[in-house]
C-alpha cells in the first residue's frame, strides 16, 4: 500500500556561528569586564536604553533578549550571577517573581496578547543559552503567531525594532 501523506521535508538550519562569541560573553564590545553577560549587561556605563534594560531592582532587573523569539520577548535576572533557583537568597527569590509578575502586566499593556509564555531553563541541558545566570523568559503570544514563514522558511519575522519595543515596554513598566 502507498502512504498517501506528502514527503517529509528535512528541516533546514539556518547558522548563526556569530551568536557563540555572544553568549560565551566573548564579544568585548557588547558587554565588557568581569561576571556572567548579564551582569556585564547591567554593569555598562550606557544608557538603559542603548542597553535594553527595561526595569532594575536592588536584587533583579528585566531587559529585553537582543535575539527574542518574537516581538516583546524579555528575561527577568537576578543581579548577580546565580545558575540555579536554589542558589537565590530569599530577597532575590521574592524580587524575581515580583519582576516576573511586573513583566508579565508590562507585555499584556504594551501588546495585548492572547496569552504570555513565562518560563526558565535551568542548565545547558535543559536549553539555557547562560547557564552561568539564571533568567526567565516573558514573552507575549497570539494564536495565529506561527505564520507561513515560520512554517515554510521556519524562520520568524521580528515587525518592531529593539528600540520600539524597549520603549513600548518601558513605557508599560507598571513602577515606571
């Protein structure tokens, strides 16, 4: 008997040898100094704007991923470099959930999503890209947000520049 389902297409990979040096902390110019990459983020003498940190805290702070999944995609981390949820002291502990919660209202006002991913990977195994630095990611999902170019290139089309979406969200902080 014949399988009367169409062939299936191998999925194409598209690298990006570039990204490594970056989440290694290795690209001098981004984030420079000692500690993990997002305490070197948080410790540049630029701008929060220029750096994409929407909100600091005394124990957390949130800022926006430089390679979202999709538009509005931040992380919420704590200061200081920790790589597993048992390693935070109980301020930190408390602050990350707040922060997370603070993110989570910030994505509903500036996008009004169908809904809102929330999640943490904690080691490289289970997918952390900075498993040195905990951070959980918040980012904002609509029902139809897999269109025919993820589908047919699987690729994501971003519609919003990291500079808009720093300002939409920062704008929607709910302590700003």
């Amino acid at each position: 008997m014949t399988d009367p389902s169409p062939p299936r297409r191998e999925m194409e990979r598209l690298w990006a040898g570039w990204r490594l040096a970056y989440v290694e902390g290795r690209e001098g110019d981004e984030a420079p100094g000692e500690g993990s990459l997002f305490e070197r983020l948080l410790a540049l003498d630029d701008s929060d704007e220029r750096a994409f940190v929407l909100h600091r805290g005394p124990w957390c702070s949130a800022l926006l991923n430089a390679y979202p999944y999709g538009t509005g995609h931040l992380m919420v981390v704590p200061n200081r470099a920790v790589a597993d949820l048992g390693d935070l002291s109980a301020p930190e502990a408390t602050e990350l959930w707040a922060t997370v919660h603070q993110a989570v209202a910030a994505v509903r006002a500036a996008y009004s999503p169908h809904g809102v991913n929330v999640g943490l990977n904690l080691g490289r195994a289970a997918g952390a890209g900075v498993p040195d630095h905990l951070h959980v990611h918040v980012l904002p999902r609509w029902e139809a947000d897999t269109n025919f170019i993820t589908a047919v290139a699987e690729a994501r089309v971003l519609p919003e520049s990291l500079n808009d979406t720093w300002q939409k969200l920062r704008d929607a902080w709910p302590s700003h």
